[in-house]
C-alpha cells in the first residue's frame, strides 16, 4: 500500500557534487515533479509516526522541508515555521550555521517560543549537519523538542538525539538501494 516513496527512490537519478553521490527525488528536491500522491504518502506515514501531543508547531528548513511541511500542517492543523536562508531581522531572530555533506551556509530561526513544544521535520539526513544547527536554534530559545522525523536517512547520523525516519537509502554511484523503511 505504501509503496511509492520506496519504488520512486529505487529509480532516480544520481549526479556528482564533487566526490558526493547526490541523488535526485521529488521529495528531497522536488524535481521532475511532485505527485499529490507521493506527498499524500509521506504525510500519512509522518503523521503515522510522529508524537504529536501538545505539540505547538511545525519546524522545517527552506526548501526542502517546506512542501512536506505544508503536508503536515494541513493534516494536523499546526502551524508551520520555516527556517530560512535569508535574514529577517526581526526581534529574537537566531542565526545557525549549517554544514551538510556538499556545503555550508547560514539559516535564521524565527517564530518559536520559550516553552513551546515543537517537532522538527526534514527530507533527508546526509551528515545531520543540518539538524544539528537547527536543534541547536531551538534549545537556545528554550522550546522542547517533542520528535525529530526525516524521511530520507542516508547513513549514519548522530544527531544528540533519537530521531524517527521513514526510509533509509543506501547510495552509489549507480543508483539508491533501500535498507530499511518503518511502515
Ligand atoms: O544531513 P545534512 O548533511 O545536513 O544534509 C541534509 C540537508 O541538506 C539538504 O538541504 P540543503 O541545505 O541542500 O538545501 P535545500 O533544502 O535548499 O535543498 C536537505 O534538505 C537537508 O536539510
């Protein structure tokens, strides 16, 4: 029943950036297109998997958290905060570094709370780089974190923290392999 994030996985394509295997997907990159029916399957599966008791927001980073974030808000009513690569500015903005396997930039964290619970959503686990920046921006703003979740894990990631994934990928240069999936 479940079976298209798996089965579109398997068939995509695989580029180089530098010495890093990046593979191409809707859900990770949101090209060639993104099917109502993909989203509409990991955003069952998301909500399938999350704890989302007295949870008060949504935390996904630009871009490509934002489409299944969307999907998540709209199934479960809780609002969504992006965190994103432009500065804003704004009173208790909280500037991240972030370092994944192929590059390095800056991410601003607005719109989050002391005592708020949230959960942190995202498409892929490459290094955790990423995640790390982002719970990092939370915890200094004092919000609990109540569940991480990614879609996609692609190896070994030690993030501080127990996280939740939907599918684990292992990948090649000749394509990606699934090594597990959780429904
Ligand atoms: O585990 P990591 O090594 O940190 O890699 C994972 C991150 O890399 C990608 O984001 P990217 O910064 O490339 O931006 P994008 O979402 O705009 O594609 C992806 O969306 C994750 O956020």
């Amino acid at each position: 029943m479940f079976n298209k994030l798996t089965e579109s996985l398997e068939k995509c394509p695989i580029v180089k950036r530098g010495e890093y295997n990046y593979f191409i997907h809707p859900v990770s990159d949101g090209v060639p297109i993104v099917e109502p029916s993909l989203l509409r399957e990991v955003a069952v599966l998301m909500v399938k998997s999350l704890d989302l008791e007295g949870v008060t927001k949504i935390v996904v980073a630009e871009a490509m958290g934002i489409h299944i974030g969307v999907a998540l808000s709209l199934m479960t009513d809780i609002p969504l905060t992006i965190i994103r690569k432009r500065e804003y500015q704004l009173e208790g903005e909280i500037a991240l570094h972030q370092t994944t396997g192929y590059s390095k930039g800056e991410l601003y964290l607005n719109g989050i709370e002391k005592g708020e619970k949230v959960v942190v959503i995202d498409d892929v686990f490459s290094t955790g780089g990423t995640m790390k920046a982002i719970l990092k921006g939370i915890a200094e703003k004092g919000a609990e974190v109540s569940d991480v979740l990614v879609v996609i894990k692609r190896g070994e990631c030690d993030i501080g923290r127990p996280y939740k994934y939907l599918v684990e990928i292992e990948v090649t240069g000749d394509g990606v392999r699934v090594t597990d999936t959780k429904f």
